[in-house]
C-alpha cells in the first residue's frame, strides 16, 4: 500500500512538471516572437512564430491532459485500489449448427 501511495504522489507530481513545462514553453515562444518584432516583416514573423508555437504547446498540453489522467486512472489506480472487475466472459458471435 505505501507503495502504491508513493507511485501515485510521483505520477501527480510528473502531471505537475508537464504543466510547468508548458509554461516555460509559452514563455519560450513569446521571447522568440519578440526578438524578432523590429520591422514590418519582423511583425510577420513574429505573428507566425507566436500562432505555430502555441498551437503546438496547446495540442501538447490538451494531449497530455487527457492521456495522463486515463493512465492514472485505469493503470495505477484500479492496480492499488484492489479492482477486480466482473462481467463475462468475451465469446465472439459464431455460427451455430
């Protein structure tokens, strides 16, 4: 069980960190986009730089948000909680004679 506990405060605290480093990424693209905003076509790169950089860090991040969690979910927390789950029995449909 303490085991388990552990596991599952350092899986919360890796979802921590990905969030963290998404700011920082943020950060990144902004700071980038800046240094290039001196004249007309800087403006065009930066606005370029600016859409492509955070569509990326937002796709990452609704990735991550979804595909962490699941695996929490039904990999560490059913694993420790002691869920067996029921049901039948998979038989795929076949012809009968």
């Amino acid at each position: 069980m303490v085991t388990g506990v552990l596991g599952d405060l350092l899986s919360y605290i890796r979802l921590f960190a990905l969030g963290i480093s998404s700011a920082i990424l943020g950060f990144v693209f902004n700071s980038l986009a800046l240094s290039v905003s001196g004249s007309v076509i800087g403006v065009f790169f930066m606005v370029i730089i600016l859409v492509i950089g955070h569509s990326i860090n937002i796709f990452m991040a609704s990735l991550g948000s979804f595909v962490h969690p699941m695996r929490l979910t039904f990999v560490e927390f059913y694993k420790n909680a002691g869920f067996e789950g029921g049901g039948r029995k998979y038989t795929p449909f076949r012809k009968l004679i």
